[in-house]
C-alpha cells in the first residue's frame, strides 16, 4: 500500500503562509497527548534510488525548509507531483549542521564509488535520482513540544507514531527497488530497518548499517563515530560516553560493508578509538647501538599460528581451537551476521583486527568453526592490548 498524499488539504496553509505555518493548529496532522504529528510534504517517493537514507522524523529546519520551498511552488501553479519531488530534494536532512555531517560520514565511507557519482554532494544535485530520503515517522513527531527522538520501541507502542510508521514509512519502502541499499541515521532507525527486514519488506543485505545521526543537537557523537575525537575527551555529562560502544560496532558494521561493495575485502580503517584500559605506561626504551648485544633476546612477536582458544564448556570442552581458513582467508567481523565478514588473506597478520576489537572465526577437528571474541583468544601480542 503506498503512502497518502496529503499535500491536498494542506496547500491552501502552505500557499498563504509558508514557513510562518510550522506546528500551527491548522497544519497538525495527528496528535495523541503528550504527542503531536506535524504534515511535512515529504511523501514524493524514488522508486529508482539506489540509496535509501532514514532518520527518525523531520525537524524544524526540515519543516522551515519544506513549507517556504512547497509556497514558492505552490504560488507558481507547478503541480503536485513536481512540489513533492522538489520539496524533498530542498529539505530532506537539510539545515546548517544535518546534511554537512551527512556529507562527512558519506564521504569517510566512499559512497560516491559506491554509488558511481563524482562526489556525495551530487546527491542532492545532478544525482538525486539515485537518492530516497525518508524517516521512521515521515511527518513530523514532537513529544512534549520538543522533536520526538525515542526508540523504536516507542514508535510501536504508541498508536499514533505506530500508524504512520506502517501506513507512511512501511509502505513507501514498498515502493523501492529491490536493489536499493539502506543506511539507518543512528539505532532507531537501525532497529526500524531490522523490524522490516523481519517482516520481509527488505532484504537482510540491502540493510548496510547505521551512520552517527548527523543532527547538532546529538553533540560530538559524528566526531567519535569517525574516530576524530576519543571518548576521553568527552566532558563527563556527555551523553555521547553512553553510546560510545554503539556507535564503535555500526562504525563497523558500516565499514565492512562498504569496503565488500567497493571490493577491498579486508582493507579495513582503524575503528572510533576507545577509552585505553587501565594498565601501566610501555617503557620505550633507546634503540641499541649497533653491534650491542643482549644477554636476554628479544622474544619473538607471536604469529597467527600462536592464536588459540580453549572450549570450556560442553561436549568440546578442552578443546583447542585455531583460526579458521576458508578458501585460503581467516573471516573476521564485528558482528554475527555473515554479511559483515571481512576476509583477511591467510599471509596478514590477525592481531591489529582483533586490537580493533573484531571476533575471529575459529575452529578445530570435529568442531564447527565459531566466531570468538578478541577479549578470550590466547597467544596474542600482550604489548599491543
């Protein structure tokens, strides 16, 4: 079932009074205390696009932008159909601070490669053909008078967020090619695109995973996600230090993805860093003159030949396990999910992937291989954790 076109009812409002109409009584489209749902001419939808983008709802910049665009459009006669495109390619994650963040994570991650543009920004130029941009709650969701930005468990438990999820967002995806990738604007989104790869309106592969939301008001959490800034120079209060941990696995999740679709399988970069454990300071030591001896050897750097696991449990308890080799690769990954495997050639060292924190893929005689995280894994390099 496609989305309805409400621009009908609202374009008189629109016509007259542009920007000066956002969250009026008369441009209220659903409410259920302490929630409001505000019409947003967000329903044109890209059956063509190769790239789906999804944030929570539109905000006041959106809502700004999208009435002054629909009355200038609106004042000059052009049709509905034109309006709708329009409005969306102006407004969709528009404003001072949401599309330039966009623009740094889409960049960081290569989707103009991709995607077979010249740069990100053509998205919202030459190439906005290839580009659905679109929302959780597609109109615009306030909860007690400021933009609404709860879970999806939210959005389901309420009845009117949960219509206009099903009804506005799950039927536009509908409409959408088979082919087109899903990037989620942080984990409501993300939790949204699973939700529908459940019920089976996308597949599990077209879902690549879940950017930093790009707004200002989510703070330095964009910095941390690329890795710009460390989590140890966030103020204490910063709520960014409480998705720190999220925000490291969907950088992941998102790397791995993009590099399989670029096809440099196993050419990952360095993840967000991570708060250092507490452990005492490496001694760096002068390099020995030549020709210098030392009574104590240096100890050899451990191999991957080193790594093992021990089963503790069950059937299989003791065990030994080693790396895994499947047509001549290790498999590591940040997740369980098999589209987020990178593959690592059997020659490269493993250990700067598990520093990143990554889970490799193990296995012995008789027992099935199994991903094990980086923490349980013995013989690594201990100087390098």
């Amino acid at each position: 079932m496609a989305p309805t076109t409400h621009l009908g009812r609202f374009s008189p409002i629109l016509r007259d009074c542009g920007a000066a109409a956002v969250r009026r009584p008369d441009t209220l489209l659903a409410t259920q205390l302490p929630y409001e749902i505000f019409y947003i001419p967000f329903e044109h939808v890209n059956p063509q696009a190769r790239l789906v983008i999804v944030g929570i709802t539109p905000g006041m910049n959106q809502l700004e932008l999208a009435y002054a665009e629909a009355q200038r459009l609106l004042r000059l006669g052009a049709s509905e159909a034109a309006i709708l495109e329009a409005v969306k390619s102006v407004a969709a994650f528009g404003g001072d601070a949401m599309r330039p963040n966009l623009l740094r994570m889409l960049r960081h991650f290569g989707f103009a490669a991709i995607l077979g543009v010249d740069d990100e920004a053509d998205l919202w130029g030459t190439a906005a053909g290839l580009l659905h941009s679109t929302s959780v709650v597609p109109h615009a969701a306030f909860k007690d008078g400021k933009m609404f930005s709860g879970s999806f468990e939210e959005v389901l438990r309420v009845g009117a967020l949960r219509e206009r999820f099903e009804a506005d967002f799950v039927g536009s995806l509908r409409g959408l090619s088979p082919e087109a990738l899903y990037v989620a604007l942080g984990k409501t989104p993300f939790d949204a695109l699973l939700h529908c790869v459940k019920l089976g309106v996308i597949e599990e592969h077209q879902l690549l995973g879940a950017l930093a939301h790009p707004s200002r008001s989510g703070g330095s959490q964009v910095a941390v996600y690329l890795g710009e800034k460390s989590p140890d120079d966030l103020d204490p209060a910063d709520p960014v230090r409480g998705r720190v941990a999220w925000l490291r696995d969907a950088y992941f999740r998102m790397r791995s993805a993009t590099d399989r679709l670029r096809g440099t399988r196993g050419a990952i970069a360095p993840p967000p860093p991570r708060p250092a454990p507490s452990r005492p300071a490496t001694v760096v030591r002068a390099p020995r003159p030549r020709g210098a001896t030392s009574a104590t050897p240096a100890a050899p750097a451990p191999s991957n030949a080193d790594l093992h696991y021990v089963v503790s449990r069950g059937k299989a308890a003791g065990t030994v396990l080693r790396p895994h080799v499947q047509d001549g690769h290790y498999i590591v990954s940040p997740t369980r999910f098999e589209a987020d495997y990178v593959r690592v050639p059997i020659g490269e060292a493993l250990e700067p992937y598990l520093r990143q924190g990554l889970s490799l893929r193990m296995s012995a005689p008789g027992v099935a291989p199994s991903l094990i995280s980086p923490g349980s894994i013995l013989g690594r390099d201990r100087s390098s954790r």
